[in-house]
C-alpha cells in the first residue's frame, strides 16, 4: 500500500484514468467531472475513497434545482437565516451582544491574532526560496488559464476593493493624527489611539510612522493569509485531486476523517467566516456610497438609504453571478482596476507629484523600520491601536481568507508555487502601498501645506471625497469614486457567492444556478441585519469573532501545505 503522499495511489473513484509518457516520466491521465480540471503531467494524487458529492442531496423543487452537501448547507443556511432574523427583530439586544463579542476578543486574544498572522506571513516568504516552489499547481505540464493581466485583476479586485476605496485616505490621517498627538494616560494605562510610542509633536516622524503603521495592516501580511488558504486550496485540488473545499487541505493532518464530522466543522466555519467578513466589506461599501451621494447630490445619510444600496448592488450582484466567473466576475474586475488605476493616476498627476512619489518610497523605508516593533504579539503598551486596529485587521483578512482563498485558487491553476507567491503576496502588497501613498499622501500634504483639514474632520466614509473636493474634476472624480465602491461591493459579492456555494456543495464549482443566487441574496441579507442591529461596530463584532475561530484553521493549514508541498517535490 503506498503512502497517502505516494505518487502511485489508487484514483479517485470521480475520475477515468489513463496513462501516457513524458520525458521517461509515466503520468496519469484524468477526464475529471463537477467542474474540477484534471492534473496535467505528474502529481502525488492522494489515495481516498470519496467521491465529490458523495454526501450530497439532489433533486428539484419546481423547476429549481439543488445539489447541496449534507449537514453542511442545512447547518449553515438555517444558522444564517436565524441570525438575521433575531438581528432584526431584537437589534438593541443584538447590538449588546455584538460589543460584548467584540471587547472580549480583541482585549483577550489580540496577541494569537497578531502572532498567528506573523507565523503564517514567515512561512508563506520561506516557500518562495526553498525548491518546494519549483512545484507546479495543476500538475508538472499544467499552463495558466489566464493571463497576468486578468489573473491579476481578479485577485486584486476580490481581495482588497472596497477596503481601499474606504480607507485608502481615512487611515493614513487617523494615523498621523493619532501619532502627532502623542501618548495620553489615565490612571496608569495609555488612551490614546497612536501606534508604538507615537511621535508627539514631530510633525516629519509622525507622518513616516502613520504611514508605515497603514502599509504594516494593507501590506504582507493580509495577502499572506490570502495566499496561504490559496495555496492549501489549489494544491491539494489540482495536484492531490481533492475537492475544491477548505476541509481538503486537511487531508495530512485528518486523513479520511476529514469526510465525516471534522470537515463538515471546517467547511460550516469557513462559511461563517466568510458571509460575516464579507458583510464587514459590504456594510463599509454602503456607508461609504451612501456619504458620497449626500455629498454630491444631497442623498440622506442613514439606514434606509444604506439598506435601499445593499439591495440594489446586490441584484446587480445577481445579474453577474447568473453570467459567471468569466462573464461577470471577470469582465467587471478588470473594468474595476481599470477604474482604480485612472482614479488613482488623475490625482498622482494633479496632486502634489514629486511629494507623492518621495512620499512613496519614504513610506516603504518607514515600513521597514517599524515593522518589528508592529509586528510584535507580546507586551504592548498601545493597546487601543494592537487591538482596536491591527487585532480587527488581522481577523478581517483571517474571515475573508476562505472567499478570496478559493476564488484566486480558481483562477491560478498552471502556475508554479513561487510565482504564485510572488504575484499574490508581493505585488498586490506594492500596489496597497502604493494606492495608500497617493490618496493618504494627498491628504497629509493638503494638511501640511495647506491647513486644509476637511478631509482630516470628516467622518471615516466621507474623508476620501473631502480629498477630491481640493483637486481638479471633483465632482467628476468623485462620482468615479462612488461608482468604484459600488463595482467593488458587485465584484465581492459575486466571488464570494460562488465561493460559499462551492463549499456548501461539497467541491463541486458547476452546482445549480439557483444556489449561488441563494448565497448572494443572504450575503446582502446578513449585511442589512448587522447595520440595524448595531451598524458598522456591529459588523466589526461579527467579522472579529469568526476571524479568531478560523485562525486556528489556517494555522493548522500551514502546517498541511509544507506537508504537501514535500510529498510533491519527492515525485517531480
């Protein structure tokens, strides 16, 4: 019998088998079913008795049809319909119980987020120089399905999009305000909200490290935890023949005990994680477009606005998610960066230019510097940013991991591990920092130069078009802006419904239509409930408590990929 990782295992009883020589080589040969591409060229298949689907329940009701995995649909779709449900009915009592969830999490746990992230970042940048990265996702003959271009856009798009637009000025300031205000105690512990020790009164340095602390939560780590679900993802899928499910990268560690009640556990808190962080995201969107409509045209600023945008983007969603990953996600993500990059072009060009550019590669080095000091779990004393920043961020990234983990797993089968790295992990880091340099720039220097602080004493969904307000074209501009949200908040929801459906299904990525219209519809549902039960601390709440349950996840997922990366390199 050989090894689980051996590379003449039995096939899946899913797939037809042949074989064929290359290069002296003996590799199998797949037809594969449920949407799932075959290996091309020689991988370790894993040896397994499940079939995709095996536990799942088919049928129609009506002319709709259904084929979704048993428990794991029913739990989690009846958990989520309760949710918004009691959110709705009683959101005074919800609301109570969301800042109760979210104070005891961030003051107790904040040092596993922090150090967990860490651990996963050092692992993801070790694989790019040990031989392991020589291994080909999809096989040793596999060729990329896209190019760079619409690779790129995709992944850019679903992991980062509407965090940006709402942030992308808003941190910068809030960091070196905070900064340049210094530290403040009472009664022995610190209360202001400055990173490290702040810079009071250095206008120069509190600039370098507001900067560094915003590029230290938009940087390598979240693309770290990106990659690595990702990887796990792509690996055991197209070189182990797995199916295409989060309790997959598992198969180490749980052996065939990953079918039964631990998957489905994996697979249910994956599904949590992933509709309340993407609910964070589209909550953020909402208030964001809602406070640039009022701006431009006057549009009351409140709930039943919020509650009208989510309804309305998310049929938009819908028509999207009918026309598919390359007729909707695809087509939409690259009219989206094509968007962002004239946005963010028009104001390097009319902004202060060559501030902007030294304020780039100023802020890298800044990076650089503090980033020990940030990076470090233990023993700080700027607990309101660790926690009410970094902990919130790290889980935020942690609850998306599994929609933007499997959707760019989808999309980067033929590439090699250390091109996969790289392109996830480093260059959307650059373009972040880059994205941050020039919105956040342009603020701090109309701050600095000018003593405009419109931006600066804005509320948080409004301090990006308080920016454009000082520039050429603003209301142009700002218009872009707004649709930018928008495109993002569709392209989100979108991805992360063929997403959730896909785990939900057992694997399979060609489940019924109606299914991911279901999953879209109650991302939207689940958005909506948090906003009236507590509006955005709510959804902060949600995200954080399913962002620490699944980190435990992806630490063991770490562990699972250098597993299967070694039986790989052994075979190649």
């Amino acid at each position: 019998m050989p090894n689980r990782f051996g590379g003449c295992a039995a096939p899946p009883r899913n797939q037809d088998w042949g074989q064929t020589k290359h290069g002296g080589r003996t590799v199998v040969e797949t037809t594969s079913t449920h949407g799932i591409p075959d290996p091309e060229g020689h991988t370790a298949i894993i040896e397994t008795e499940h079939e995709i689907g095996d536990d799942n329940i088919e049928g129609r009701l009506g002319t709709i049809g259904f084929d979704i995995h048993n428990p794991v649909f029913m739990i989690a779709a009846l958990s989520i319909i309760a949710f918004v449900f009691y959110t709705i009915a009683l959101p005074e009592q919800a609301n109570s119980i969301f800042t109760a969830m979210f104070n005891f999490t961030t003051k107790n746990f904040d040092w596993f987020l922090l150090g967990s992230a860490d651990i996963i970042l050092l692992s993801t940048l070790v694989l790019i120089v040990t031989p392991y990265g020589s291994v080909r996702l999809g096989g040793s003959e596999a060729t990329p399905d896209y190019t760079y271009v619409g690779w790129f856009a995709m992944l850019f798009a679903a992991g980062m999009g509407i965090g940006l637009m709402f942030y992308g000025v808003s941190e910068p300031l809030s960091h070196f305000s905070t900064s340049l205000g210094g530290t403040a105690g009472e009664a022995g512990m610190r209360t202001d909200w400055a990173p490290l020790g702040g810079a009071g009164g250095n206008e120069a340095e509190a600039v370098r490290l507001g900067m560094a602390a915003t590029i230290f939560h938009w940087g390598l780590h979240p693309w770290a935890i990106y990659a690595t679900v990702a990887l796990a993802l792509a690996l055991f899928t197209y070189n182990k023949g797995l199916p295409l499910t989060i309790r997959s990268a598992f198969y180490p560690i749980l052996g065939e005990r990953v079918w039964g009640w631990w998957g489905h556990l994996i697979d249910i808190i994956a599904v949590f994680a992933t509709l309340f962080g993407l609910a964070t995201s589209l909550g953020f969107g909402a208030t964001q477009a809602n406070a640039g409509l009022n701006d431009l045209f006057g549009i009351p600023i409140g709930n039943t606005t919020e509650v009208v945008l989510i309804t309305a983007i998310t049929a938009v969603a819908l028509i999207s998610v009918v026309r598919g990953l390359d007729g909707g996600v695809k087509i939409l993500s690259e009219v989206n960066m094509g968007l962002a990059g004239l946005l963010a072009l028009f104001t390097l060009i009319v902004g202060p230019t060559v501030f902007l550019i030294t304020f780039f590669f100023d802020s890298l080095v800044a990076y650089a510097e503090y980033f020990p000091a940030l990076a470090n779990p233990f023993g700080r004393e700027d607990t309101n940013f660790s926690q009410g920043w970094t902990a919130f961020y790290w889980a935020w990234w942690i609850s998306w991991s599994p929609f933007v983990g499997m959707f760019i797993a989808r999309v980067s089968r033929g590439r090699t591990v250390r091109e996969f790295i790289i392109c996830v992990l480093l260059i959307p880091s650059m373009v972040c920092v880059l994205w941050m340099s020039i919105f956040g720039g342009t603020a701090i220097n109309q701050v600095l130069t000018t003593g405009y602080t419109g931006a600066q004493d804005a509320d948080l969904p409004l301090q990006l078009f308080k920016m454009l307000d000082q520039l050429p074209l603003a209301s142009i501009t700002s218009f872009i802006g707004i649709m930018l949200v928008i495109v993002f908040f569709v392209t989100s929801s979108d991805s992360g419904s063929l997403v959730i459906d896909t785990i939900t299904a057992g694997g399979k990525v060609d489940a019924p239509m109606p299914q991911r219209v279901f999953w879209c519809i109650f991302e939207g549902a689940v958005a909506i409930a948090l906003l009236i039960g507590g509006g955005l601390a709510a959804l902060q709440s949600m995200v954080i408590s399913t962002g620490l349950l699944f980190s435990l996840v992806l630490l063991a997922m770490t562990f699972c990929i250098w597993k299967g990366l070694i039986s790989e390199r052994a075979k190649m």
